[in-house]
C-alpha cells in the first residue's frame, strides 16, 4: 500500500508544468505608431515635453466629428490614460494630442476592437 501511494506521489510531482515567469511586454507609446487597435478600458502611454495642461481629442476619421476631448494636467515623460470605447459607434478614429496653444504634439489612427 506505501508503495501505491509512494508512486502516486512521485508521478504527480513528475508531471506538473514548471511555473515560468510571463515576460512582460514594453508599453508602446500610443503616438510612436501609425495606427493602434484598442479595447475598452485600454491604458494608453505617451511622453509629454514638459509640465502642463494638455489635451487630447477622439475624432471620428470619416466624418470629421469630435466624439470626446478630454483636458487634463500632464507631467514631464511618461503620462497613463485610459480609453473607454464602448459608447463610440464609429470603427476609426483619430486621436490627437494638443497642448494649451492648439500646437499638435501627436497624432495616430485608433482602431477600436
């Protein structure tokens, strides 16, 4: 009988998978490329100059409409935002970053999924 449960024990521990550890991947800045496909809830990454009051705009891509903007206090380096989607009816967007003089600090396509 301690041998049964002796083998038992010894091919359980056998063919368990080894835990490795998930790489984890390097936050793209959102305005570093062409077009982004994004999902409800995303964090979006991008770098600002300096500190200030920025903005950042959803246009519709075919229509030309603003569908949000969004006026918020940004910091030197990396800022954080999150995109919520669910309400936006359109596919293709642009999102435009501005500062407090209208000056374009970054523009890209976003693909909603």
């Amino acid at each position: 009988m301690k041998r049964i449960i002796l083998i038992s024990l010894i091919l359980l521990v056998g063919c368990t998978k080894p835990e490795l550890p998930t790489p984890i991947a390097p936050n793209t800045r959102v305005f570093d490329v062409k077009e982004n496909s994004v999902s409800n809830g995303q964090l979006i990454y991008f770098d600002l100059p300096s500190v200030g009051t920025y903005t950042l705009t959803l246009t519709d891509k075919v229509s030309g409409q603003v569908i949000s903007r969004e006026r918020f206090s940004g910091q030197t380096g990396e800022n954080i935002k999150k995109i919520y989607t669910n309400s936006i009816q359109s596919q293709y967007l642009y999102l435009l970053l501005e500062d407090v003089t209208k000056k374009e600090l970054g523009k890209t396509t976003i693909i909603i999924k």
